[in-house]
C-alpha cells in the first residue's frame, strides 16, 4: 500500500529551508548582547576606578565631617552621660506639721504658795498657867489671811499631754548614681561605646588612610 500526502499537509510540514533560516534569524543577536555585555562591563570599570580617585584626591570633607563633628558629639555625650552619674540634687523640704508630746514631768523643787484666800485653821491646844496653876485644855481657832505665803517643798510628777507645733527646712541632698540612677547611665553609655570606638578607629586625614591601606590596617 502506498500512502500519498495531500498538498496541505505538505505545505503544514517546515523545510530544512526555513529551519535554516530561524537559526540565521536567531544567531543574529548574539554578538549584539555580546558587545553589551562587554560595554557595560568596561562601563563599570570606569565609574569604580572615578569614585576610586574621588575618595583618594578630595576625601577631605568626610575627614573634617569625622573629626570636627561626628567624634566630638559622640565623646560630648559620653562626657554628659558620666557627668550626669555624679549629679546631685540638691534642694529644701519645707515641713509644717503637729507633734504630739505626752510624758511624765518629774518636779521636786521648794517653792513659796501664795494664799488666794483666807484659811481657817482649827486645832487642840494645852496652855499650861505659870505658877503651877494648872494647864487648861481648848481648841484654837485662826485664819491665814489671803496673800500670805507659805513656803512649800514639791515632789511629785506632772502628766504632760500635748502637741509642738513643727516648722522646719530640712535641706536634701540626693546622689543621682546612689539613688538608683547608675545602672540606666552605664546602659546610656554602653550604647554609644562601640561607636564612638570605631569612629575614633577611622583615619584623620588622607595621609592616615593611606598608611592604613599600605600597613593593611582595616
């Protein structure tokens, strides 16, 4: 049996013509992205070794940004947060209050009373007559008058209950470090240690920079 294809499908079927002409087609870009890549390669080059020359010919501003501005705001802090470790608040309590006092007065002293009235006395008494007439027995009867005094020796205790009014300034000192604050500013300045200690790595000037990259100092 022979089978025979029809015209479209050997119109549909691609020839070795047209296989040859898409690789042609094809392999035309190749050499285009080729020279691409190698412009932009050279490209890159030249911008690095620019920047390169920029940094080495006028690096002078960033030296002077480093040394006149970065490192003596990092070290004033450093100097602020330690300063503030050894602070002291001083001030004045103003206090106005009572107190209550109550205690026992001891007092044994001789002291002289003064009659604020007339006292009358009454009390036995013997008068005995001169001459061996006898005694005769009887009760005397008088009156101290008002004003008199009469001098008296005390002892006894005195029970004292009351309230002192209190008014005082009491001046305060307080340590800032002592009252807790110490661990906070360590803190504070562990914070900025590691920077400042790396800022101060850098070099000063364009001299120094290249000593480092000579010596191989990072």
């Amino acid at each position: 049996m022979t089978i025979v294809e029809s015209e479209p499908a050997q119109a549909a079927r691609p020839t070795q013509r047209d296989a040859n002409r898409s690789a042609k087609r094809g392999s035309g870009f190749v050499p285009l992205w080729n020279a691409f890549k190698n412009i932009a390669i050279v490209f890159s080059f030249i911008v690095n070794i620019i920047l390169v020359m920029v940094l080495l010919l006028a690096p002078e501003p960033l030296f002077m940004a480093k040394s006149q501005v970065a490192e003596p705001l990092l070290l004033d802090l450093d100097s602020a947060f330690a300063a503030l470790g050894e602070t002291r608040i001083e001030s004045t309590v103003y206090i106005t209050d009572t107190m209550p006092v109550v205690f026992d007065l001891p007092l044994a002293q001789n002291t002289n009373v003064v009659l604020v009235e007339a006292v009358p006395l009454q009390a036995p008494a013997t008068f005995v007559l001169p001459g061996g007439g006898g005694a005769i027995h009887g009760t005397v009867q008088l009156a101290l008058p008002q004003g008199m005094a009469l001098p008296v020796a005390l002892n006894l205790m005195v029970p004292v209950s009351t309230t002192v009014p209190v008014v005082m300034q009491v001046p305060v000192e307080i340590p800032l470090a002592k009252a807790g604050m110490a661990p906070a500013i360590e803190q504070l300045r562990a914070v900025f240690s590691p920077v400042t200690g790396m800022l101060q790595s850098l070099p000063n000037s364009t001299e120094e920079f290249v000593q480092q990259v000579v010596q191989g100092t990072p």
